[in-house]
C-alpha cells in the first residue's frame, strides 16, 4: 500500500460523511421542487468535488472497499 496522507484518519471520516450526505440528498431529490432540486445538485456536485480532491490524497483504491 501506498504511503497515507498525514490526517488521513479525518479525511478518511470526512470521506464517509460526504458520501453518506450525498446519499441522503440524493433521496431528499426524489420529493423536492424544481428549484430545489438545482440547489441539492450544486450541494451534491460540490460533496462529488471534495471527495475526489480527498481520493487523490490516498493510494489508488483506498476507499473501494468503504
């Protein structure tokens, strides 16, 4: 295995929170409005972009298994 980012017990957290949170807006989507469906997907495409700035921190495959 690679060689592990310096905090990567909390980026490996945050990974998980982030995720979580993009499971929940996504089914928060399903009974949203139009305009709120445009701010879930910001919010959804800005959690998307956090997590692969935090995958490339890992070795490669790190977070498959979670």
């Amino acid at each position: 295995m690679g060689e592990l980012p310096e905090k990567y017990p909390e980026y490996s957290i945050m990974y998980k929170t982030l995720s979580n949170q993009i499971k929940v807006l996504n089914k928060r989507k399903e009974n949203s409005s139009a305009a709120e469906i445009d701010e879930i997907e910001q919010k959804i495409q800005n959690y998307k972009s956090e997590i692969s700035r935090i995958k490339k921190m890992f070795p490669e495959n790190f977070f498959e298994d979670i």
